[in-house]
C-alpha cells in the first residue's frame, strides 16, 4: 500500500463541492495538499484545516498552470500527485447554447486538465514516478440531451487521459480516472444539503475516499478507470 503521508499533492477546484473533500481527506493522511482555485477566502479558509499551501489560480490560462507546478516545487521541493478536479458545466438545448459558454467548458475542463499535466508531467517523467488522477463523469461514457457542451468535454477530458496513461505508464506514471455519477455539490449553481439530495446524490467524500483509493494501491498496482453512483441513479 502507498502511504501518503508527506506525499505532495496539488488538487484543483479545492474551493468547494468534491475537490475540497479530496483535500480534507488527503491531508488527514498526512498528505501536504496544494489546493488551487480562483476564490480566496474559500481556499484560504480550506488551508487553515489542511495547513497546506494554497494557490489563486485559473487552470485554463497556461502561464497559472505552470505557476501552480513550480510554485509547488519551490515551496515543497517536490511533487507527488496531481488530482486535476476542477470543472465547470451548463446544460441546454444546442440550438440555445451560448459558443463562449462552450468555450468555457472547454477551456475548463478539457484546457484546464491538459495544462496542469503539460506542467507537472515533466517533472512526473524526471523522477519516474507520479500519479494524476482526473475527475471527469459518468457521462465521459454516455450521452443525455442538453449535454452536448459538458458531455462532449468529458469525453475529451476522458481521451486526454486515457491517451496520457499511456505515454506515462512506460515511466512508471499513474494516470487513474474516476467516473463520479450525480454528487451533491455545487455544481451548476445547485446548492447542496437538501433531504432529497442525500437518497439521490453521492456525498462528495465518497468521491475523495475513491481518490484515496486509487491513490493509496501499492507502487504495481494502477487502477485505471473506477466509476461509481448512487444506488439510487440508473445511467
Ligand atoms: O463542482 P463545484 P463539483 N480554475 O462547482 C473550481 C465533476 N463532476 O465539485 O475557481 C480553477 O462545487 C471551482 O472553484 P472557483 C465536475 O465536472 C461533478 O461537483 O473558486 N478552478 C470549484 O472549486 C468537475 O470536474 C458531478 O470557482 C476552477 C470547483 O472547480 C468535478 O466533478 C458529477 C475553475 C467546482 O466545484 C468537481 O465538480 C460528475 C478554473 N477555471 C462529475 N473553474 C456532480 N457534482 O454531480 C472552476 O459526474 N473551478
């Protein structure tokens, strides 16, 4: 088994909803967590309990992605696992889809996540070991209306993934993508904690205990691809 204590570890969109759980739950297994988004007082409120580093960034513009890597390697001298999180998503009909609402989503979800890996691969390649685990959807595998721009991204989000496991995997770099279905954040402007989303959503911790558990498997082992819902959701 891994042990992450002392383990470095940046994790985006640690505002709120499922990254700020990641970085909860990583840092109570000793991990030093890098969290990164663009709200201060939240990520700062965050890092007063995770007692890590906090970074004020936008992962879909490139010279803060880079930031975000070397401003971890200079303050840790060292950089373990990149939990690529953030995401953002609006849902229509094509025909009433806004094109810089598209743009959005993609730079977001799809730019963000090939930038941060640009950035920390390198350095992941250098050292021949790394993990990065990318949070995309259960709707990465299937389609639904109204998610053109948000399920195209993830299938995207997806194949970068999926691709990049490859091109790492022969230097010892992880790459694990997790398949969340409906969870109880706030995504798309929902806000969460309501009776009903509690028998219809998953919690975000059940996302972050995932992630511990794709991250913690011994140095051999890679779990590639791990999906899981509500016993409540049909997909
Ligand atoms: O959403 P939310 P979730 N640069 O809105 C940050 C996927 N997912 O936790 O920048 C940096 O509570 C934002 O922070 P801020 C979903 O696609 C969800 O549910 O301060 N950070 C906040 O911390 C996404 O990939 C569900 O606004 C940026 C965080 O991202 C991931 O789970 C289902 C940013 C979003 O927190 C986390 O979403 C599913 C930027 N440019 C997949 N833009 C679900 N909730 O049902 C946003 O299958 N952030």
């Amino acid at each position: 088994m891994t042990d992450l204590t002392d383990q470095v570890a940046i994790v985006t969109g640690a505002s709120r909803g499922i990254g700020k759980a990641i970085a909860l739950l990583l840092a109570l297994q000793g991990a030093k967590v890098v969290a990164v988004a663009r709200s201060e007082g939240e990520l700062e409120e965050l890092t007063q309990k995770t007692r890590g580093l906090c970074i004020v960034a936008d992962i879909s513009d490139e010279t803060d992605a880079r930031y975000i890597v070397s401003e971890t390697l200079s303050h840790y001298g060292r950089l373990d696992i990149l939990v690529c999180n953030a995401g953002v998503g609006s849902f229509n009909e094509l025909e009433h889809f806004e094109a810089a609402e598209w743009d959005r989503i993609f730079d977001t979800n799809v730019k963000g996540t090939f930038l941060l890996c640009k950035a920390a691969v390198p350095h992941f390649k250098a050292q021949k070991r790394g993990h990065i685990v990318g949070i995309t959807s259960d709707v990465a595998k299937r389609t639904f209306p109204h998610g053109t721009a948000y399920g195209a991204s993830k299938f995207a989000q997806d194949a970068v993934l999926a691709s990049l496991r490859k091109e790492v995997r022969p230097h010892g770099v992880k790459v694990s993508t997790i398949y969340p279905g409906l969870v109880d954040t706030y995504f798309n402007d929902t806000t969460p904690g309501s009776p009903e989303a509690e028998k219809t959503h998953l919690r975000p911790s059940d996302v972050a205990q995932a992630v511990r558990y794709v991250l913690e498997t011994p140095a051999h082992v890679v779990v590639d691809e791990l999906m899981l819902h509500p016993l409540t959701q049909e997909w």
